[in-house]
C-alpha cells in the first residue's frame, strides 16, 4: 500500500552541521519555513535569501538536501508531499562551507520541522460501492464498518441494495 506523509501547519525550523575533525571542517546553517501545500502540488522550493547570509552557490544543495530527505519522510519512511520550503535564512563559514554539508543541514532543518509541522501519515481510502441481496446488507454494512469503512449512502435496485462507501486500502485485503 502506497503510503505517503505530509505536513498540517506551518514551521519554522533550523538545520546546523558543524563537523571539525583535523583539517577542512563542513559548516551549514539554515532556516527553512514549511508549510503545508495545496492536495496534488508537490513540493515547491522559494529562495528568500537577502543580503548573502548563504551564498548564492549553495542554495541548490539546500533545494537537493530536502528533495533527497523527503524522499525518506520524516515519520515512518514514506515520501513527503506537498509541502513548500522557503529558505529565509541561515549563515556560512569562508573555508568550511561546502555544498554537502548545506545538503545535510536542510535534511536537519526537515527533520527538526516534523513534530512543529504535525506531520501525518497519508493513506489511500477507495470509493467502494457493493451490490448485495436485502438480506446479507446487514453483514455487508457490518464488514465494512470492521474495515473502517464509512457509508456514504444506499440505493434500491431490483431486490438488491447498492452500497456506497469509502473503505481505507489496507483493510480491502483478506
């Protein structure tokens, strides 16, 4: 079953690597606001970037960094969606920025937004529309209450009821 997972509301968040060990370090600081985007969007990068707080050659990697995070999502594992990230601010080191170390510090900035973002678990539902004998309807709108099932209306045809219903994929099996 192809789950997804998606943010609810609007989150400010840091992501910071900072690793120094001997020579050359990594360094990359930014701030990202995430909202929730319209059902069906995607994702959608805006670079708001003033005054060179991050130089204009790593805002890629930032874009790339939480392309490749979403891919993971921050819940469960399932890809993120529908979500725009505005990269508003942030700060660089002269010697030890690099582009992967912005990678990493968006993937950071992503994870630290998942609990302020109310991350959710997106599940498919099905339409589900049953034909049965007027005397199974009440197993048939039993099975599908156990299914977690909602009804969303009945019609007469023939002897026969129709059932119309939205049922979660995951419980159509078995």
């Amino acid at each position: 079953v192809a789950y997804r997972e998606t943010f609810t509301k609007e989150a400010k968040a840091q992501g910071k690597f900072v690793r120094q060990s001997g020579g050359k370090g990594q360094y990359g600081d930014v701030w990202i606001d995430f909202t929730p985007n319209e059902e069906g969007k995607g994702y959608e990068f805006e670079d708001a970037i003033v005054g060179g707080v991050v130089p204009r050659e790593f805002i890629p990697s930032v874009d790339q960094g939480l392309q490749e995070a979403m891919k993971n999502g921050v819940l469960a594992g399932y890809p993120l969606i529908d979500v725009k990230a505005k990269l508003y601010d942030g700060s660089y080191h002269e010697v030890d920025s690099s582009e992967a170390a912005f990678k990493v510090a968006a993937s950071f900035a992503l994870k630290n937004a998942a609990s302020k973002a109310g991350a959710v678990i997106l599940e498919p539902i099905m339409k589900v529309q049953v034909t049965t004998p007027e005397e199974y309807l009440g197993d048939v709108m039993g099975s599908i209450t156990a299914r977690r099932g909602t009804m969303e209306g009945m019609e007469d045809r023939a002897g026969a009821k129709i059932i119309n219903s939205f049922v979660p994929l995951s419980e159509m099996f078995g």
